[in-house]
C-alpha cells in the first residue's frame, strides 16, 4: 500500500489568502469589464476558496493597449540594458525573499508537493538574474569588408509579447518567459493557466516594488478558448510564447497564422527513458522515479515510457515497483510527502481514466487508482505498468500523471525504434556506460532535449524545446534572446558606391560611343 503521511487526513490553509484575484492592466488592478468571473478550487479539498476576473476580449484589449502605449511611449524598450538588468536583480531579489510564502501558496494552489514547490521559487529568482546577466553581456555581429563596407545587427524589442502559461509549476514557468521577454525590452501581456491563478498574482506587486513602470508588464486571467483566444488574434501582439498541451498548440498556430505572428511553443511529451544493460541500474532507478513521479507525474518531459534491456528487465521491474509502491502519498505541505494531489477535478478523471485503460493494456505492477487513506481529493497512487505494446494508448498518449508504461527490448536498433515510436519528440533519458552507443543513441532520438546518464538538470544556457508534436522553435539563453527581439541588419558604406546608372542618358551615350 502506498504511504501515507503524517498529515494526509488534514489540509494545511495559507493566511491571507484572497477571496478574489484580479487582472492587473496599466499598473492597476482591475476586474472585467463585464464582470464575468470563474471559481478557483485547491485540490485537495476541491472545494473554491476564490473566485478570479475572467477575461474576455475587451479585457485583452484594454491590457494590449496598456502595454503598446509602454512599449512605444514609456522608458522601458530604450532603457540601457544595465539599467533594465538592475531591475531585473531586484525582482529576483524579492522572489528569494518570499521563497517560503511562493512555495506555500504553489502548493495550496496546484497540488505540488511543499518541498518541491520551494525549489521552483529559487529557479524563479535565477531565471531572472540569469536573464539580467545575459543582456547585459549580450553582443552582436559586426563585419567588415576592408576599404569598403561595415555591416552590424541592430537587435531591437519586437513589442508585445503574448504570454500563455501551465499549471504545472505555475510561478517558475511564468518566470522563463517574462524574464527575457521583460529583459530584452518587451512589454508583455500574460495570461496564465485558469486552474492555477494565485500565484500569478504575486508578480504584480513584485514586478511594482522592484520599479517596473506601469504597462509593461500586463495580467489577464481567464479560460484559454476566451482570454487566450483573444491574445492570440489580437493584431498588436506580434509574437506568442505558449507552453501547453498539443491540440491547444496547433489551435494557436492556426489562428496566430494569418498575422504571421512569431510563435515559440512548448507542448506535450511521452519522453523515453532508455535503460540498457550495462548501466548504473541503482542510478537509473533512482532517476527514472525521480522523472515520472516527481511534481506528481504533471511534468511535460517526464520519462513516462521506460525502455528496458531484456537481460535486466526483470529485475528493473520488480525494484522499480517495489520502490513506487513506497512513495509517500498525501497532504502537499507535509514535507514528508513525495506525490500529491493533482491539479484539479477534471485533470484528476483524465489521470484515473487513464490508469483503468492501462489495466488493459499492461501487467499492474504498483497503484493503479485512489490511494485508500486519501477517500477526498485528486489522489492518484503511483502506478505502474510492465510489459506495454508499443500500440498501446499508455504508451502513445501523454498522460500527464504518476504513471508509468515499461517496456523490454533485445538491441540497440529497436530500442531506437520503440524510442521513436511517438508522436512527441520533447525528451529522451539514456542509461548505459559505453560511450560510443550513448552518443550514437542521442543523435538517433528524436527528441528535443536528451539527457546521459542523469535525470533533467537543466542549463540555463541551453535550448529548451521539442521536435514533432512537442514543440515549434526553442527557447533558453541566447535563443530566448533572438526569439523576443528583431534582428536588423545595417550597412555603411565607407568609400563611392559603384552603382549601376540606370536611366542615365549620358552614361548611354558614352557607352554607345
């Protein structure tokens, strides 16, 4: 049975929560302009403990016009990269010093376990110092054709960003898109996930008290297909960062096709995580664990499909459930607690719904539904599943939950096929001590993002994104860099430019003669 913990049967309630979060538009708060609100549950006792503006399309307009009047009258775009940098460390700075009340509200608000919870508020603070650092050391081509010519990259903000964000580790993920976009001189307008509003409303009052001027930065909440529609089409927000699942992603790209609009979009994943024989078996449990039942299994490149070398096979499979039956299940704030709750009500009957259609299609190893000390709440045991086909819908379809499909191999070729065998290409996770196959493997994946020999740790510097149906474009250091800013290209001249005449009746005559 899975554990419990010590705290499981109760629930821990923040102070001073709020009974209603509002939009924050032109450096005010604000509620719709039509009144139309939403319910907000905890997912624990799934029971609204606020209610949240729901924004419509004049909402988004009214926040896209606050943010284009920032953009093109206001201090911040022509600001010098240093004095924005400074800005930037005293958000971090504030996010640091909140760390213990973001992680409390992040895990009241979505489930997450408070000792995980806690290291998304420090990540956040280090997006943007990193951020801070990048712009102020960023540098671009300059090129010479001696006696003649030198051409140099002018790299301008774009304008408005529109930004739609996750549920899943709702503060951390906002922080990866505003800080680049916020450092590279971008207004911004962000609407974050509906289940997941509370959080967001901190930065508001973080991005004030650290000098921010009014405008440039803009909150919209609301449901994806009202506010997040809106934002999308609007024709003054001439680039979108999405982070989200798949079909919502090809809805965006669709409709943000007309304006030719700029798009950066992380989406889904069914990431393969590839255990060969020869590998640190007790380092690749512990990893594989980690990767699919952390942040309760809501990760987009968890390692949800486990690939397995026939001679250990077994043995993976047995120490690996025996293990997930031990993950302690229960209240968030417990800090005893390794899965929690799940998001919401809804997300919770697609998780469960899943782990019915997996007893199906696999041989149940651990979990398989509701833990039995938790009757109340969006629990779902770790759960785990072995010899899975290929064809399988656990094995196809991104679950988004603590659950896991394991599946046998005999050689290396098919392990790359079964590797391959999805849609999603996000992440890939290999375990092996040859160097030659983990390097020939890694160029074979189709994955965004592979990781040797470790779980994700995470390089600010590197790009971060899919291939397939995970993702279009990359961000993270310098690529975020080039995705929220234009790239103009200026030449001069330096001698007589030997043009041409034409239209030039002299010059024609001359010529005939």
């Amino acid at each position: 049975m899975t554990t419990s913990s010590s705290t499981a049967l109760g629930q821990h309630v923040p102070e001073g929560l709020p009974s209603h979060i509002q939009h924050y538009i032109g450096g005010e708060f604000v509620d719709s302009l039509g009144g139309q609100t939403f319910d907000v549950l905890d997912p624990v006792s799934n029971t609204t403990y606020a209610t949240a503006a729901a924004g419509q399309q004049e909402d988004v307009n009214r926040a896209v016009t606050a943010a284009r009047r920032a953009f093109l009258e206001g201090p911040w775009p022509t600001m010098k990269p240093r004095e924005r940098a400074r800005v930037l460390n005293r958000i971090a700075d504030a996010v640091e010093a909140q760390e213990s009340r973001l992680a409390e509200l992040e895990t009241f608000d979505t489930g997450l376990p408070i000792t995980q919870a806690k290291g998304q508020a420090l990540r956040a603070a280090e997006n943007f110092r990193f951020f801070a650092d990048l712009i102020v050391a960023q540098f671009d081509d300059a090129m010479k054709v001696p006696g003649s010519q030198i051409n140099y990259v002018n790299r301008k903000p774009i304008g408005v960003a529109g930004l739609i964000t996750p549920w899943n580790t709702p503060f951390m993920l906002e922080s990866w898109k505003l800080a680049p976009a916020l450092a590279t001189g971008n207004t911004v307008v962000l609407k974050p996930a509906e289940f997941t509003p509370l959080s967001a409303s901190l930065w508001a009052q973080i991005f004030r008290d650290a000098g921010l001027p009014d405008g440039v930065f803009n909150l919209v909440n609301g449901l994806g297909e009202e506010a997040g529609d809106a934002l999308v089409k609007h024709p003054d927000v001439p680039l979108i960062s999405f982070t989200g699942e798949t079909t919502t992603g090809q809805t965006i790209f669709r409709n943000a096709a007309d304006r030719l609009k700029g798009l950066s979009m992380e989406l889904g994943g069914k990431s393969p995580c590839v255990v060969f024989a020869d590998a640190d078996l007790d380092a690749a449990i512990d990893s594989a664990l980690f990767g699919v039942f952390s942040l309760n299994g809501e990760r987009c490149t968890a390692g949800s499909r486990i690939l397995v070398e026939r001679a250990v096979y077994e043995e993976f499979c047995g120490r690996f459930a025996a293990r997930a039956k031990n993950i302690v299940v229960g209240d968030p704030h417990d800090p005893k607690t390794e899965v929690g709750a799940l998001v919401h009500p809804v997300h919770f009957e697609k998780v469960a719904s899943y782990v019915e259609i997996g007893k199906t299609e696999g041989r149940l190893l651990a979990g398989g539904g509701r833990p039995e000390h938790l009757p109340e709440g969006n629990y779902i045991a770790p759960t785990v599943f072995a010899d899975v086909s290929p064809d399988a819908r656990i094995f196809q379809e991104e679950i988004f939950g603590p659950v896991v499909a394991i599946t046998a191999f005999d050689t290396d070729v098919e392990a790359l096929a079964l590797a391959n065998n999805t849609r999603y290409g996000l992440a890939a996770y290999i375990w092996t001590q040859d160097l030659t196959r983990a390097h020939t493997f890694s160029q074979g994946v189709e994955a965004g993002m592979v990781w040797l020999n470790s779980h994700n740790v995470r390089d600010l510097r590197t790009p971060f994104g899919g291939v397939k149906a995970s993702g279009l474009g990359h961000e993270g250091g310098y690529r975020s860099i080039d995705f929220y800013t234009d790239q103009q290209a200026v030449h001069i001249s330096l001698g007589p430019v030997h043009t041409p005449k034409f239209g030039n009746v002299e010059a024609s005559a001359a010529n005939e003669g």
